[in-house]
C-alpha cells in the first residue's frame, strides 16, 4: 500500500520506523514547519521531519492544509491510506477523504476518554490507574472516529508522564502496523466510540504547573508525575533572600501532616493539604535533574522550612 506519514513529535517517530520496517511504501511524510528552538533559537526540523530525511522520505511541511493548492498537492500522492500520529494540525474533509481507505489516527488513551491535544499528561493528572493507545478511524470532529484496535496500559502510581509516553510511544508503532495489515487484507474493522464518558484532555497551559501545596498530597503527586519532564511542575525555594524557581520530576506519597509546604524531616517529605509527599528529583534554574540528596547539599534546607 502506497502511505502517507503524518506526525510530528518524538512520540510519532517509532510509529514511522516501523511502517517503513514492515516493508511498506512510504511515499511522503508531513510534518509541522520547523521551529525556532535552542540557544540559539535556529530553525529546527521536527523529529519526524529527521526520521524521515535519514530513509530517503519527501518531507512537506505546510502551515495549513486548507487551500485548495495544498489539497491537490496531497490527493497527487495517490495514498491508499494516511497514518497520522500527533501531526498538530487540523485535517479538512477533503484531506480525510482523499486516501482510498481514509486516515488512521493513533490517539494515546481509551477513547472516548481524553480526546485531544494532551491525554498522556491528563490521564495521569486525573489519578487514572488505566490508559492505553488505539486506532482510530479518522472523521471531521475531535476524536470522534470508531476505534478499530486498542492495548490498554496501566498506569504505576508512580509513573511520569514522560514514562507513559515512551510506553505508549513504543506499543504505538505495533499497533499501526497489525492495524495496516488488517487494512491490506480487508479485515480492518472499527467500533463505535460510547457516547457516555466522554473527556477532553486540553493543551497544557502554563499557568497550571505552579504547585499548590494546600491540595491533598495525592493531587499533589499527580500533579507533579503528570507534568514531568515537561513543561514540569515547580514550586519556589528561598536562597540568598530572593525566590528561585525548582521544577519537582519526581515524587512519591508518603506518611505526614503539617503546615502545607513545611519541609518535615531530612530527606524532603513536604506536607500537603492532607498527607504529604517526598520529593525524589528536582531540578534548580539553569541546572540539571538531581535527587534529594544532591539538591539539599546545594541549599541548606532544614525541618520546618517551607516551599513558595
């Protein structure tokens, strides 16, 4: 089958490998435009955009896919089927319907569960126990598309949103290709999604990775894993009289009560609103990640002192 790649992210790069693994004809990528980043803030290609240089794929990165030049251009490749996997634009109808067999979407979460841009991190923010990675059959609204295969991953208390991504990331490119197989043998069937339980994970903003150390310290966990590594929660510490801001990657729940924010022995417990939590790894302004140990001998933290 003639296929046309979609992504843009590190998490779509496995899916992509292992289409052109299993053999198939990858006729063109897209992929978001590149983007100023770095020190030096130097445009840079997307890892999709990467991946697909290194195998020898046509990379079209358009800032839209709505004019009628840019459709052509797509319905010239003669897909017999589009994957998409966190492209990051939106598909107009006639991109959707130009493949013979349509788009396959893979969305990271049970469906109709966190439909949208962030499910990894707001499955984890919610406290979920279950995730999991599917595709979908593609429509014109968000997520809507019956689901035509699924694996369905649980979620550790203390897993990082950047733990489940990879995890996902990883079963993602398997998924694809048992999906297209099925495609090729006319086998692919689809479901479609409840309409009870329905919810939408919301991009990231923000002005909500502050932590509030007056929430229940299992909030508080959640908060902090589904965040790390990025953009990460954080929280300020005190040094030399002026606030410095620390990003918190890892934590765990603990026995503890006090003033919320109270440090409450000497290896990080913080209280919370009710509980408390342990920081493992936190990470100071301009530095790298380090553990408890290693932060406190850069501060000199003490029982009782208080976060910001």
């Amino acid at each position: 089958m003639r296929v046309v790649f979609m992504g843009t992210p590190e998490f779509s790069v496995p899916t992509l490998m292992e289409i052109v693994g299993q053999g198939y004809d990858v006729v063109a990528c897209y992929s978001q435009p590149p983007r100023k980043a770095g020190r030096g803030m130097e445009l840079t290609h997307s890892p999709v955009h990467q991946a697909a240089e290194t195998l020898g794929i046509p990379v079209f990165t358009p800032a839209s896919l709505k004019s009628e030049e840019e459709q052509e251009k797509f319905r010239a490749l003669e897909a017999d089927v589009a994957v998409v996997v966190a492209y990051g634009l939106i598909l107009p109808k006639a991109i959707l319907e130009a493949p013979e067999h349509g788009c396959l979407n893979l969305h990271a979460s049970l469906l109709p569960r966190w439909r949208g841009a962030a499910p990894i991190n707001r499955a984890i923010m919610a406290g979920d126990e279950e995730t999991g990675i599917e595709v979908m059959r593609m429509e014109e609204g968000l997520d809507t598309g019956p689901v035509c295969m699924a694996e369905r991953v649980g979620i550790g208390q203390d897993m990082t949103a950047g733990e489940l991504h990879d995890r996902l990331s990883a079963l993602g490119g398997d998924l694809m290709v048992r999906a297209l197989a099925a495609l090729s043998r006319g086998a692919l069937g689809g479901v479609p999604q409840a309409e009870e339980g329905v919810t939408y994970a919301a991009k990231l903003d923000k002005r909500e990775t502050r932590i509030d150390w007056a929430k229940p310290a299992r909030e508080v966990h959640n908060h902090i894993r589904g965040l790390s590594p990025f953009p990460g929660a954080w929280c300020e510490v005190e040094v030399g009289g002026k606030a410095e801001r620390v990003k918190i990657l890892r934590s765990t729940l603990v026995e503890g009560n006090g003033e919320p924010s109270t440090i409450l022995d000497g290896n990080l417990a913080v209280a919370c609103g009710e509980g408390a939590v342990r920081l493992l790894q936190l990470q100071r302004a301009g530095r790298k990640p380090m553990g408890a140990e290693e932060f406190l001998r850069g501060l000199a933290l003490k029982t009782g002192d208080c976060f910001l």
